[in-house]
C-alpha cells in the first residue's frame, strides 16, 4: 500500500526547500501531511546564488555577503553604480541547504526522505511516485525534477548560459571587495555573448566566473582560459583557487507551465521559474512558492498558476537577438546599461516596471536586431491565424 500524504514535493534544491519553507511558515499547512523527498546528501556546496534585492527576504539569516555598489563593464564603456535601493546579495548552496533542511526536519507535520524518484504518476485517477524506497501518493504533487520536454526549438529558441567559477585566494589585495562586477562583457565574443561575473568576498578573495549565453557548450578548458585570461589582465598570477563551480542553466520561454494541472505542478527551474533572459531563478522561487501556497489557501485553480506576463514577450525577442545577432548578443545589455540608470535596468529585469518606464529601456538598445525579431514574430503570428483551421 502506498503512504499517503497532502503533498509531496519532489526535490530539496532550491525551488523545493524553499517551497517547503513557504508551507512551514504558514499556519495553514500544519495540518497538511508533507513529504519532501530527495535524492542527494546536500552536503556539497555546489553552487552559489546570487540576487539583487530591495526588501528583506527569506535567505537573509544565510547571506555569506552583501554588496552595495557593482560595476557594469561594456566593450567601450564602465558604468560603476550604487545599487540602493538594491543590495547583491549572495548564498552559499551548503548554507542554504543545511538551514533549510534543518527546519524540515523540525517540522511536525514533514517527513524527508533520501531516495531516488523513478516516475510520477498523475492522471485522473492516480497520483503517486515510484521511488527507490516504495511508492508514495499525494493530492498534490510538486515536481522540481529535470523535465525532458521535447521542445519546439524553432518556436522557443534555447539558450545555455553556461559557464565555470574558479573562487580564489591571492597573496596581495587585488580586489575592490565593495563593488561586485554583474557583467564584463570586455573579451572576445566568439560569435557568442561571454562575459565575466566577479563576487569579491574580500580584497584577496573572489568568485570569478566566464559565462556564455550560447547554443554549445564549450570545453571545460575554453572556460578556465576565459577566467585565466581575465586575471592576466588585471595581472592577477599569484593565487590558488579554493573551489569551482559549474553550470549550465537554460534560458528559454518554453511555456513549462502548461505541463502543470490541478494535481501536479511543475515547480523551479522546471516549472519556467527560470528569467528566460538572464537565468536568475532564485527570487522567483522565493516570490513562486509564496504564490503557490496562496493559491492553495484560497482555492485557487493551480493550473492557472505562473501565467504569462508581458516580459515574457521582451524576453522572447532578447532571446531571438541573442540567437541571431552572433556574437553582438553584447550590445544589447550594453546600450541597455550605457543609456539608462541601472538601477530602472535591474528594476525591469525583476519585471516590476510600469510600461510607462519601459518604454525609454526598450527605444534604448540596438534597434535593427529587435525591430527584425519582432516582425518575425509578428509574421509568424499572422501565419499561424491564416493557416489556423476553423
Ligand atoms: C553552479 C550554479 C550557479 C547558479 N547561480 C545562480 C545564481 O547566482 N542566481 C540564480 O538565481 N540562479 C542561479 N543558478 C540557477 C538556479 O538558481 C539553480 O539552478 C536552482 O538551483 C534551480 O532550482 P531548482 O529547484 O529548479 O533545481 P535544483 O536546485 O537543481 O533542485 C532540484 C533537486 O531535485 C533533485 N533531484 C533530481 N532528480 C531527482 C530524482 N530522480 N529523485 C529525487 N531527487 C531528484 C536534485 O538532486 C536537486 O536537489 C545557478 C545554477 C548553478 C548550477
């Protein structure tokens, strides 16, 4: 017989901790059967977020850093900022994961489980998991599980924003630990859109990692050359590297929502929590799961949850410049930073601007690629009415 529970989530990484942490601070959920089931130990620090933010939030009591001013770096052009109202705020994985499995596991009404989901069964009758351990069901399942969905690739261009950080020591002070680099687009584009990102934790201490929004991935190597290179110009040659992280992160405006039903819901990077255009997922996970529990509370149809919005649209088009303008992806960011306050830059790519304040950003950028984009959009749109059988 199957154990049976409320909800189960699937998955203790980001989206499903954090989902978790929502319900448990909800008073509602006390009575609710939980079950949160991973396969992992999540005792790696294998990666490291980072976010800007302008209000306190959820990860606050693990922040390993914060930074008030960061730098935007074009090909000619630097762009050194305050980023009140905002703070960069960055997370170490291991932090984050032993603070919230630890709240887990004090929770009355959760079970935790280390095991391997083989399937998830959910259609109008069933709705379970088959796992290494036994079969569990649920009135409701999330699912933070990698999806292999098969994409229309023509419609919904995919984009990896891969890319490989070595955190290193030095013997000197090297690093302005005050100012974080979001974006040093200063290096050979190779017909892709590589920049660095530099999270200095101290003046002899920083993340450095070599980022491509790109269809392949390249070499392991291409990216330790890219980081090499970049501290042989800032003649950084006197340091050892303490820890590496890697990842490949998909920027696409595939609708994963549609796959997500009154019973099952797709959540995190698989449930199309991921910013198509620049890959942050973290905040939206912490905005999603507070969505999704009052969803519940007040009966709201799950199936409707994650809606489009109009940055979606924007995010489409950027992704089809990316694609297209090979190697001038760069340009796009640029103009976009060279000629506008950053701060309205970051305030739109968390999607809180009125379309009034989006209206100068979006005049701003390199307009021949978009203008292209956009009427191929629209082509393709009058296309699919004028074929569209009655
Ligand atoms: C190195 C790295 C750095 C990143 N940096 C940032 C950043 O700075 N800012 C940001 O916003 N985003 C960042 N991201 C992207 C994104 O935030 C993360 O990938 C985030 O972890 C996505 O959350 P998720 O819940 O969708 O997936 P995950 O956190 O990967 O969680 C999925 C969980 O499911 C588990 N699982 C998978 N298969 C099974 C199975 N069969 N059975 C049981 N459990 C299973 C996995 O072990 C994992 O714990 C980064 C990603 C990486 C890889």
């Amino acid at each position: 017989m199957k154990k049976s529970f409320d909800y189960i989530i699937c998955g203790a990484g980001a989206s499903g901790l954090l989902l978790a942490n929502a319900m448990i601070e909800d008073k509602f959920f006390r009575n609710k059967k939980i079950l949160l089931i991973e396969k992992d130990k999540k005792s790696i620090n294998d990666r490291t977020w980072g976010l800007w933010d302008n209000k306190t939030n959820v990860l606050d009591s693990i922040l390993h850093k914060s930074w008030d001013n960061a730098e935007f770096i074009g090909k000619s052009f630097k762009k050194h900022f305050l980023l009140e109202p905002y703070k960069y705020k960055m997370i170490r994985a291991i932090d984050f994961y032993s603070h919230f499995l630890k709240k887990v596991e004090n929770a009355p009404n959760f079970e935790y489980v280390n095991a391997s989901i083989s399937e998830i069964i959910s259609n109008s009758t069933d709705n379970y998991i088959n796992t290494s351990i036994g079969n569990f069901k649920a009135k409701l399942i999330f699912s933070s599980l990698p999806k292999n969905d098969k994409m229309n690739l023509k419609k919904y261009p995919l984009l990896n924003q891969s890319f490989i950080g070595w955190t290193i020591e030095t013997k000197e002070d090297v690093f302005d630990e005050k100012t974080m680099t979001l974006m040093d687009f200063n290096r050979n584009q190779k017909d892709e859109t590589r920049f660095i990102y530099v999270l200095p934790f101290s003046s002899r201490k920083a993340l450095v990692e070599y980022t491509l929004f790109s269809e392949k991935i390249i070499s392991d190597q291409d990216y330790e050359n890219g980081i090499k290179e970049y501290l042989n110009e800032k003649e950084i040659d006197n340091f050892k590297i303490i820890e590496k992280e890697k990842g490949n992160i998909p920027m696409t405006c595939f609708p994963f929502e549609k796959s997500n039903t009154n019973k099952l819901i797709y959540i995190g990077t698989a449930g199309g929590w991921t910013k198509p255009s620049t890959g942050y997922t973290i905040k939206n996970a912490i905005d999603k799961s507070k969505e999704i529990t009052s969803y519940i509370k007040s009966n709201k149809a799950l199936e409707h949850f994650n809606k489009r919005n109009r940055f979606w649209y924007y995010d489409l088009i950027l992704l089809d410049v990316l694609k297209s303008t090979k190697g001038h992806g760069y340009k796009a960011f640029s103009y976009m930073f060279k000629r506008n306050n950053p701060i309205k830059i970051l305030t739109f790519l968390d999607e809180k601007t009125t379309l009034f304040e989006e209206i100068p950003i979006l005049l701003s950028v390199n307009k021949i690629p978009f203008i292209r984009a956009l009427i191929n959009r629209l082509a393709e749109i009058i296309d699919r009415i004028i074929r569209r059988p009655d």
